[in-house]
C-alpha cells in the first residue's frame, strides 16, 4: 500500500512539469549513477575473481552420480 502511494506521488509531481533541476536533485541522480556503476564493477570483478582463483572449478565439474541429495 505504501509503495502504491509513493508512486502516486511521484506521478503527480512529475507530473507538474517543475522546471529546472534543483540541487538535491543533481545530487541524488549523481550518486544514484554513482553507486549503481559502482555495485554493477563490484558484482563483475567478484565474477572475474572467483573465476580467476578456482572455486568454481567445483561447480564446472559437477558430476550426479557424486550428487549426495
């Protein structure tokens, strides 16, 4: 309910067509980008990492007849 609420909101003030950005605004977008590039560089270089040290060596040479379940 909350979340439907706050997306009313949102529509109703993008909406209103408010010109100009304001400074909150720039900051808030910039570090949205910010975090988002950096999270996303963060997850591949965990990717390449892991890849890289072996342990998924395990994974990739998975056979089920050792499947204990």
């Amino acid at each position: 309910m909350f979340a439907l609420a706050v997306a009313i909101l949102a529509i109703l003030l993008v909406s209103r067509n408010v010109e100009g950005w304001r400074p909150h605004m720039v900051i808030a977008t910039g570090l949205g980008v910010f975090l988002t590039v950096m999270l996303a560089g963060s997850l591949m270089l965990l990717i390449f990492f892991s890849s890289s040290t072996g342990y998924d060596d395990e994974v990739a040479h998975f056979q089920p007849e050792n499947d204990d379940s």
